[in-house]
C-alpha cells in the first residue's frame, strides 16, 4: 500500500490522500495514527471542530469511518518530527543492504526476514542494533512496515513484516487467536524418554529478574503455555534434534520448558546452565531456530514460509550425522483454543450432571408411587368429576344428573 498524496505537497501547504483499501472502516483519528504519527490526537481532534479536515469535500468527525478512495483533505502543520528529530531515520547503504539480505519472501502484504542470531527484534536500554530499526529500509515514502511478532535475540529464524497498517491488524488478529502455525528446530542435550509429546506447564515472570527470566509457576499466578515437541533424529544419548510448535505465545516458553523436562537447548546457558553446552567443536551459541511459519494471508491463498538454517546450527547438523530432509514432516494441526476446551469440558460436565439428575429422579419417583403397578411407572389419575351441562342435544336432564 502507498500512501497517495497530491503531487508537490509538503507539509506547510494544505495535503490531500486518497484512502487506500487497507484503510478501508478505519477511524480518522486512526487514520492519523497510522500514516502521520507525529500529529498528536488533540490537533486532529481542534482541526475536525474547526472544519479544517475534509473528506470528499464535507467535515469529518475523528470518529468518522473511512472508505476507500475518499479523498483526506488536512492543513498545514504536524511537520514529521519529534522532539526536533527525524521520525524516519536515514539508513545507510550498508544497513539497506543489510535488510535486503534478510528477506525471504515479500508480497503487497507481508515481508518475511530470515533474522540471524545475535540481532535483538526490537530495541531497548543498550540495544542499539535491531530488526526495528532496519525496516525504514522497505518503504522510505510510504507507510512503515511494521513488527507482528518478536524472536529473542539469539533465536534465528522466520519473521513476519506487516508491510500496510492493515495486514498489521489482519497479522496480529492471527497470532493473538493463535491460528498461526509456528514451527521451531531445536537441538537439545540429551533425548527425551517419549519421542512426541505435549509439555503442559504454566510459565511466570521470575521474581529478581527484572522480566528478564522466566519460571514454572503452576499456582495461580502462572499463565497457560503448551508446547508440542517430536524427536526427529537423534546422535547416541549426547542430543537430540527436536520439532518444536508452541501452541502459546510466552517469554522464553520453548527455552524453559524444553530445561524444564531436562532436556534444555544446546547452548541455552541462560535456562540450561552449564550442561546447556556440549563439548568439543559444536558451536556455543543457542541452537534454536524458527524454521516454518503457516499463516493465513488477506490476499487468500495461506502464507507458508521457510528460513535456511544458520551457519552455526547448519555445522552442528552436520557434524552430528542430522540429515535436514529428515525433519521435513506435515506438521500437526493445532489443538483447539483454550476457550473450546473449557466449553467442552463444561458440555461434558452439564451432560453428566443431567444423566446423575435423571437417576436420581427415577430413584424418588419409585419410592413414592403407590405400591400397585411397577415400579417408576405413574399411577392413573381418578377420573375428573363432571359437572352440569348446559344447552341442547345435552343427554342429561336439568339436574345435571343422567337419566
């Protein structure tokens, strides 16, 4: 999606923008978050009161919906800069071709980044390298692409770009309801017991951590985390090569319950401890890689994605006698939400509870009835006295009484 505006505008001059189908429904003052950050809501909020924002020619309220191919009128002001900075930084050439290089597959919609361990998603106290930073790279006139999801720093592997404020919202809509298939390669020290299994255990922030760590927490405080793991191959009882789908979205979750069923990923120190790291001349760094990503795309068609391993993780392969064609399965469908276990649980629950309910009524009824007859069997009901009746073709005389 491009951002249309008329030609020779600048921002000291009045600006008009064509509405784009990813805009389509969208709130004006929406509209104004998405596209011009740097014009706060109360000038859009004063410009609507005062006229001065148009759509097609008429005012506009920021709670307006907008539709596609509306034209936006809106004044001069909100140059793009905050705090006397450049909103959109200048990148170099390097760091252009540096963001190129990551890239894997880019459409209208979504750009996908094979990111490499070592380069933090986002930025933070002391991260001054990060994905964020390079997405300038992708539409230096238009809107900016933006992150839908996150890997740790030493995780390498697919990352998926909105690239239009709308696939942003249809992107994250999928991560949230957790219909997006995220599939992991780890390999781990050691080789679990059960070769395909679903680790169950809810996970907390670890106190003293600063929200660094993470912890098994099953009281209440913990939150939901499910992890499916299938042991694709393994070298001796030294580690195993293992696929990983996490079926929810926690800090570190494939990290701590991997080191929590006492299988932690090769070079995991954080999690791992020293036995995270195996001797000889495999590599140190994490070997946890998101190798595929299914996701389903605006356009129709699901997005399907696959990032080459890391030169790291592909010499560890190698060295340790792992074929990658091995591990090139269909993978399992994910288990239903949270939400339809619970429901089918309570369905099961009030189906039981009715069926105990109808024995025991049973029960009541035979210990009640009248001893004739069989037992649970309703008794016949004396017969309704008749009173008089009225009116012609009647077989009983004025007393009410037969003849």
């Amino acid at each position: 999606m491009t951002l249309r505006q008329a030609p020779g505008a600048d921002d000291t001059a009045v600006r008009q923008f064509t509405v784009q189908a990813d805009d389509e429904g969208v709130r004006l003052d929406r509209w104004f978050k998405r596209h011009l950050p740097q014009i706060s809501f109360a000038m859009v909020s004063r410009w609507a009161r005062t006229g001065q924002i148009r759509v097609d020619g008429k005012r506009a309220a920021p709670e307006d919906r907008l539709s596609a191919g509306q034209v936006l009128r809106v004044p001069p002001g909100g140059a793009p800069t905050e705090r006397g900075k450049p909103v959109r930084k200048v990148l170099s050439e390097e760091e252009i071709d540096r963001a190129e290089a990551m890239v894997i597959h880019r459409d209208r919609a979504a750009i996908v980044l094979n990111k490499p361990p070592g380069l933090a998603t986002q930025g933070g106290t002391g991260t001054k390298d990060h994905v964020d930073l390079l997405l300038d790279a992708f539409s230096p006139d238009s809107a900016r692409p933006r992150l839908v999801h996150r890997l740790d720093k030493d995780t390498s592997g697919v990352l998926l770009v909105a690239a239009t404020p709308g696939s942003a919202a249809y992107f994250s809509k999928r991560f949230s309801t957790r219909s997006a298939q995220k599939i992991y390669w780890a390999l781990v020290v050691g080789v679990p017991d059960v070769e395909e299994g679903l680790v169950d255990l809810p996970l907390a922030k670890q106190p003293g951590s600063g929200g660094e760590k993470m912890m098994v927490d099953e009281s209440d405080q913990g939150q939901v985390a499910r992890t499916r793991y299938r042991v694709i191959d393994q070298a001796g009882n030294r580690t195993a090569w293992v696929e990983l789908q996490p079926f929810t979205g926690r800090t570190h979750q494939l990290r701590v319950h991997m080191a929590a069923i006492g299988h932690p990923i090769v070079g995991d120190g954080k999690y791992g401890g020293p036995d995270a790291f195996l001797t000889g001349s495999i590599s140190r760094k994490m070997h946890l890689h998101a190798r595929r990503l299914i996701i389903d795309h605006p356009d129709g068609a699901p997005l399907d994605v696959v990032a080459a391993l890391p030169d790291h993780f592909a010499a560890s392969m190698a060295q340790l006698g792992f074929d990658e064609a091995d591990g090139e399965m269909l993978v399992m469908p994910p288990p239903p939400p949270e939400k339809e276990i619970r429901k089918t649980a309570a369905k099961v629950h009030a189906k039981q509870y009715r069926k105990e309910r109808r024995g025991e009524r049973r029960g009541r009824t035979a210990g009640t009835r009248a001893p004739a007859g069989k037992a649970g069997t309703r008794p016949e009901a004396p017969p309704k006295k008749r009173g008089p009746t009225k009116g012609k073709g009647s077989d009983r005389g004025s007393s009410g009484k037969k003849p």
